[in-house]
C-alpha cells in the first residue's frame, strides 16, 4: 500500500472526532496515563503495528500512544468491527496512520494488516495475534526492529502460548487478556452487554420470555448469559469442561449438549473459542425463526457452509441479517456472517469497561520499553502492580473508596502461630 493511510471516507472525520470526544468521558484511567505519558513521553522512538477493532475506544488507546511519543500504524483486527468515522478523525485529527474499512474483503483485510507493518514497528499490538501470525510468516524481514508485543484476547493469547510452547515465538508478548482487570470485566460485562445489544439491534428481537442457548461458559459466556437472564430469557448452557458446566448449574442455567439444545433455542450465541460449534446436525433440529449468532474472536464457530448445503435460497433481509430457507421450509437467520455481533451490529464493549482493557495496554507497552532487555520470547503475564494500579485508578474515577488493612491484620495475614 503506497498510501500512509486507507479509509472509507475522510469527510466522515468530524463525526468521528465528536465520537471519539464522547467515549473519553468514560475512559479517566486512559485519560490519567495519557497526561502522564504527554509529559514523560516513555515510548518514544518506538513504532506501534496495532492491530485491534478500531472503534471510539481504540481510538483514546492510539491517542494515549501517540501522546507517549510512538509512531502508531494500526489496521482492523476483524472486516466488520472498523468504525469509518473513527479512522477517519484518526487520520485527519491526530496523524495515525490508520488501515481499515468496514466491510473490507479477505484479502484487504491482509493488505491492510501488511501496510501497519510497513512502518517498521518496535511494538506490535494485537486482538487475535492475526500480525504476530503475518511478522512469523510471510513478513519475517520485519522481525528485526520487534523488541515485544501486547494481546487483547483470549482466542490470541491461545495462539502465542502454542507458538511460545513449540519455541516459534520471537518475541515477548504480554498477555493483556490475563489481567484481571481485563477479562474480569471486558470478556464478562463487556461482552454480556455488547452481544445482547448487537442481537437486539440486528434484529429487534424481543428477549424476554425466549429461549437463549450460550454456547461456552468463560467470562465471555458468563456475561452473555448474565445479560440474557437479566433480559427475562430462559437461559440453556453448553459445555464441554465439566468444572464449567457445573458453574453454569449452580449458576441457575438449564445446561445441556448442543444437540437437545438445539430444538429448544429462539436465539443461539457462540462464544467458545473453537470451531463448528454449530453445525449440519444442529440446524437441521433448530426452530422456524431461530436467530444464530457468534461472539466468539473468529468466525469459525457457525459452520456457515454447511448452513448453506442444507438451504434452498439465502438473502440479506436486514442489516446483518442474513434469511436461509431450508427444505422443508424452516427459516434460520444468521447474523452479521458469523462474525462478531458484538462489534459488527453493535459498537462493541462500553467505553467505559475498555478504560481498564486499554489502560493495560498502554501499561504494557510501557513495560515492554522498560524492561526489552530482560524479557525472552515468551508469553508473560501483565505484572500485578499494573492491575492493581488500574483497579485503584478505576475505583477512584467511580468515587468509591475501600479499606485498607491495618498493621496487625497485615501481621496475622502473614502468620501461622494463631489458631482457635
Ligand atoms: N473489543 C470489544 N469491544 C471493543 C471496543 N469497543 N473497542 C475495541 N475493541 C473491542
């Protein structure tokens, strides 16, 4: 790509702009590390290949860099997440150089990701190690420069550690996913709230008194079926990892095997990690009218081929939208083409849970500069001084304050002598 940029459409910026202004007033722990990297400027010299959904919140996290003194190149981390307006204002309001299209094909969506390494990045920034997977592939020239990386999610963080566990890895990357201020509250209310409003927005779907099958329950499972609850759903589970199955039991969800599930669902929503989740022998159970999402990181989830195979006709009957009519008449509608909901229908997480996601990215990009020389290549975990330090920030911006121990209760908790 000759250009430092690829947008749909620069005149979009001022929206964009605005946009990017009312995200802010929710992310003041982004804002706090923002002030401080304007003045220290910790990352200077350094180039960032970001590869994440560019929204209003990625954008306050791009801002935070640049104000740190990096160099930001950043393309989408899915075709359907990249909000125009906001890559636009990136590009016209704040000089990052941004790649990404809404709706962009396959093979834009690698152009895209090639031209953020094109810069030459000290520091790579992934949600779903898509560049981590192009830098030890077909773009190992650019190896070189690379002193560490961030991961936003779960689905990347599996890939680096079977790089990592097979010694392919390169270089150090930080597992932001594992912080506990991440997926504690991003992967479960961040995605609960964000799933349930792509489905309602896609489709209008009323959810109360429906059935709602979650397929997977990690945090991200958890907090769809939290949300669907709250909705007024029946909520049916399905699990393969029976310490989770358990939870979901005692949670109060109906837990079943897909299989029984699948006759039961109005609306089904994917969020396990792994591939055909939902497949042939499923849609052939489901309801006239079931609706078949996935809030899972890849597309990989709904085997939309074999959804295919089995309908005579298919056509876009909403926005994100998609009606299969089978044989025998049935109507299944899959959403947004298996992709995310989330960020496709929706606007994806609140900016105000992404204020602690992206807080640790910042955090870590820092300590990557501070610590390269020490680090190997692996994945590593965000230290626990920086989550401990985003959840203070994040309790003090809500105004709440909490106790602190006091020296003998710190004593006992270091003791052994005191029994009953
Ligand atoms: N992932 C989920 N929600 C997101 C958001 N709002 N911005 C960036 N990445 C996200």
């Amino acid at each position: 790509m000759d250009k430092m940029y690829d947008v749909k459409n620069i005149m979009l910026a001022e929206n964009g702009r605005k946009r990017i202004e009312w995200a802010a007033q929710y992310m003041p722990v982004l804002a706090n590390i923002s002030k401080r990297f304007a003045r220290e400027k910790p990352l200077k010299g350094q180039v960032v290949a970001a590869c994440l959904h560019i929204t209003t919140e990625t954008a306050n996290l791009l801002k935070t860099l640049s104000a740190g003194g990096a160099k930001v190149f950043a393309c989408a981390s899915n075709p359907l997440s990249t909000q125009d307006d906001v890559a636009a204002s990136l590009v016209r309001d704040f000089n990052i150089s941004i790649f990404a299209i809404k709706g962009e094909s396959k093979e834009t969506y690698y152009a895209h990701a090639n031209a953020s390494l094109d810069g030459n990045p000290t520091i790579t920034m992934d949600d779903g190690a898509d560049v981590v997977g192009l830098l030890h592939s077909s773009r190992r020239e650019k190896l070189k420069n690379v002193i560490g990386g961030t991961e936003e999610t779960t689905t990347g963080v599996i890939r680096l550690r079977a790089m990592a566990r097979e010694k392919v890895l390169k270089y150090p990357i930080i597992a932001v996913n594992d912080a506990q201020t991440k997926h504690l509250f991003d992967n479960r209310y961040g995605t609960g709230q964000s799933t349930l409003d792509g489905i309602i927005r896609a489709t209008n779907f009323l959810i109360a008194g429906s059935t709602v099958v979650i397929a997977g329950y990690g945090w991200c499972g958890k907090g769809a079926a939290l949300r669907a609850r709250g909705l007024g759903a029946r909520v049916i589970v399905t699990e393969v990892d029976p310490i989770k199955a358990l939870e979901a039991v005692m949670d109060g969800f109906w837990v079943q095997p897909m299989e029984r599930a699948a006759k039961e669902g109005d609306v089904f929503i994917t969020v396990t990690g792994d591939i055909s989740v939902l497949c042939k022998e499923h849609f052939e159970e489901m309801k006239d009218g079931a609706i078949i999402a996935n809030s899972g990181h890849f597309n990989v989830e709904i085997d939309i081929k074999a959804l295919a195979s089995l309908s005579v006709s298919k056509r876009t009957i909403r926005d994100f939208v998609e009606e299969y009519v089978m044989k025998d008449g049935r109507k299944l509608f899959l959403l947004a083409e298996g992709r995310l909901i989330n960020l496709a229908a929706a606007e994806g997480h609140p900016a105000m849970v992404m204020d602690m996601s992206f807080a640790n990215q910042a955090l870590s990009a820092e300590y990557i500069v501070k610590n390269a020389k020490s680090l190997r290549a692996d994945v590593y975990s965000v230290p626990r001084e920086i989550d401990e330090e985003i959840a203070a920030l994040k309790l003090k911006s809500m105004g709440i304050d909490i106790d602190v121990l006091s020296p003998k209760q710190k004593k006992y908790l270091t003791s052994w002598e005191t029994g009953t």
